[in-house]
C-alpha cells in the first residue's frame, strides 16, 4: 500500500515536473538577461504564424494563419492570408485595416486601450514585457522552453484579456508560442515559426 | 356631381393606398394551393458541424468585422459567438426559441437595442421548423407564410432547385429584415446576408474551411 501511494505521489509529481517547473530567482535573472539581450538586437522582426481559436464548446479550434512583420520603434503589420485576406497595420498612430481589398483607418493617437494593444504585441513577439508594470509575472521551466505568464493588474484589460502566456526557446531566447487566455477554458493560441531577426524591410511594407 | 365625384376618387385612392400598403409584402406574389403544412430548415442543424464564418457588420455606417460561431449544443439551443480576427470574443450568446442569454458581451457592444436586434436576427436565422398556414408563388420560388407571434415569416423556396433562398420576416404590413442564403448543397449555407429595411443594419456571413 505505502509503495503504491509513493509511486503515485512519484508519479503525479514526475508529471507536474514534466509539465511546468516554477523558476528560481537566480533562472529568472538568467533568462530575463537572455531574453533582453537577443530582444535588444531585433531591428526587424518577420514571422509566419498560425493562430488556433480554441472555444470549448466547439469541436475544433479555427484555424487561421499568415505572417507578421515588425519594424524598430513601433511599425508592426499583421497579416492573415489563410483562409481569408486580413491585414492590419499599426503606424504612426494609427491603424490601417486592409479587408478583402476593403480599407478603413481609425486613429488611435489618443486610445490609451489601443496603444496598450499595440505595446502588447509587440511586447509579446520581441519577447520584451518583463519590465512591464502592468502585470504580474510568473516563470517557470518546460523541456527545452521557458514560460513567463502575464496576469494584467488593471481591471479594463482584464476584462479582455485573463492571462497571456509567452513560450519561449530556451536556445534563443526568442518567443516560439503565444497564448492569449479569455478564460480558463477559451483561449487563443498563436505558433511562430520561420523567424527572420534583422532582414531588411522597406517601410513601404507598412502601407494597406 | 363634379364635387362628389372629386370625393370617391378621393376615397377610392386612399382605399387602395390602405389596401395597397397593407398587401404591400405579398402583392407581387400569387396565391396558391398549400403544398406542406410544415418546413425544416436544413442549415444550422447538425449538431456536430462547427459553423464559422467571416463576418461582415455595417451598422449606420461603421463597418466591424470578425469571426462568426454557431453551434448546436443541445435540440434547442445555439451558442453564437462573435470574436475580432484575433480571436477576442466580442460576444457570446446562447439562443432557443424561447429562451436567451447573454454570456459575455464587451462594453462598447452592450446595448440593449443591439443586442434586441441581434437575438431577433438570430432567432431567425438558427430557427428550424415553421408551420405553414398560407402558400404563395412568384416567377422563381414557392413562397411559404408562416406566422410568428405579431409578425410573420415568408420562406422562399426555389423552383428550380428546391433550396431556402431567403425568409423575409414582416409585420402586417411591412418587411422588417431579409436573410438571403446561398448554399451549393442545400444542407450547408456558405453565404448568408442579413438585412434589415428600417434600420441600416447589414449581416454578411462568408463560410471559411479552417484548414
């Protein structure tokens, strides 16, 4: 009897282990310096991505994907190309929407919520949010990655946004996953692969 | 003479101006002999099928566009959801044909008269089974009335191929709102609008595959 319950607590414990494994204060100075010294580095960013809607009424998560493309200080384009032809631009202050070939702009020169937006995505795909004072921050271990979890202190963008969740590769130092948490069981998932760090990108790029 | 002449031309216009207005939904359409007492509407009804469609909304001139969700969850019930492309959910309703209920919604979308709208719109759009007391017909469909508390639906059924091409719901005397479907197989609608005539209200839902 006492083994099985050693081998179950060895078990369930091995599990979590596997899983997530919260970091010490000396790992996360460590990978906090990593982060800062590759995300310093970034000039300009492309990547494809993959977004999967997770709703958990439904059967499967909506599928879309595209790329997205990052230029020092704040010029980012967001473009979905599958399965439908979506681009969104933020520039200059404002945003330029690219619909099916329909374009509108809204100004965001005064939205303190769109500019937080803006600051987020950024944030999120440099990796850079650590010293953000707009959450809390927790991070722990996986197998090869590192995952810091965003809990927003202020209650308007809580009530968008539960948690967001950066995985990175520990090797790089680079985000390879962003979760996006509605709720405990609604969620957006977005895959980054085929990173380019420092290419040249033309402004032009950011026109819709 | 001439005076009382003047008065039942007078009278005899706005007879058939009342007349007129009040057959205004169906005056184009011909009466004819019921078929079916009954109509299944086929798009929305598995269960298993997760409906998603790019979407469309254009309210008294701004446009906002999205992700739209249904799902049968139970016989009677649909679960809506309508998120931005970023997958934030803008609202979330569960719908039966008698009941309604709020999930989430997100503050700048959280108004009444929105939400009234939207729910009827909706309730039409998921609503499987109308009886049918009245059968009308115009060049291209069959066109089934079927009443609904005040108001009634009209389901227009193409001749040519027997699919559900649109329901116009109306009161006695005026349309209210369209939905217009264009579905290849009768089963699945890829493309729907949603119409309204007093308010400037456009819907437009385009099926997309999530590969």
């Amino acid at each position: 009897m006492k083994t099985k319950i050693a081998l179950l607590i060895l078990f369930i414990s091995g599990n979590l282990f596997a899983q997530e494994q919260k970091m010490t204060s000396a790992e996360i100075a460590q990978f906090k310096e990593d982060v800062n010294v590759v995300s310093k580095k970034i000039k300009t960013l492309s990547t494809d991505f993959v977004q999967y809607k997770h709703l958990d009424f439904l059967s499967k998560d909506i599928e879309t994907s595209g790329k997205m493309v990052f230029k020092e200080p704040a010029l980012l384009q967001w473009q979905y190309k599958k399965p439908y032809n979506y681009s969104i631009v933020f520039k200059n202050g404002k945003i330029l929407i690219n619909d099916e070939g329909k374009k509108s702009a809204v100004d965001i020169g005064n939205s303190k919520i769109f500019a937080r937006i803006n600051k987020l995505i950024i944030g999120s795909v440099s990796g850079n949010m650590f010293d953000d004072k707009e959450f809390s921050i927790s991070y722990f271990k996986l197998k090869g990655q590192n995952l810091a979890k965003f809990i927003p202190k202020d209650a308007t963008l809580k009530k968008y946004i539960k948690q967001i969740e950066l995985t990175f590769d520990k090797e790089e130092a680079t985000v390879v996953q962003v979760k996006l948490l509605e709720s405990s069981e609604d969620y957006t998932r977005i895959v980054l692969k085929n990173k380019v760090i420092n290419a040249k990108i033309d402004d032009s790029v950011f026109t819709n | 003479m001439q005076k009382s002449t003047i008065q039942f031309l007078l009278i005899n216009c706005l007879l058939a101006l009342v007349l007129f207005s009040c057959a205004s939904v169906t005056k184009n359409y011909t009466p004819k002999k019921l078929d079916k007492t009954s109509y299944t509407v086929p798009y929305f009804s598995d269960s298993k099928t997760d409906y998603v469609y790019k979407t469309n909304i254009s309210v008294y001139g701004n446009e906002l566009s999205g992700i739209f969700i249904a799902k049968k969850i139970n016989d009677t019930t649909h679960r809506i959801v309508f998120t931005t492309e970023f997958g934030n959910k803008l609202m979330d309703f569960e719908i039966s044909e008698t009941d309604f209920k709020v999930n989430s919604i997100v503050s700048e979308l959280d108004r009444k008269i929105l939400i009234n709208t939207l729910k009827d719109d909706f309730r039409l759009l998921l609503k499987k089974e109308y009886l049918i007391q009245e059968q009308f017909e115009n060049e291209s469909s069959n066109i089934y009335k079927s009443a609904d508390g005040k108001r009634d639906n009209y389901i227009f059924i193409s001749k040519k191929d027997q699919k559900l091409e649109k329901i116009v719901q109306a009161s006695k005397t005026k349309e209210k709102f369209t939905l217009t479907f264009s579905s290849e197989n009768n089963i699945f609608a890829e493309k729907i609008q949603i119409v309204h005539k007093n308010i400037k209200l456009k819907i437009e839902l385009n099926y997309f595959k999530s590969e």
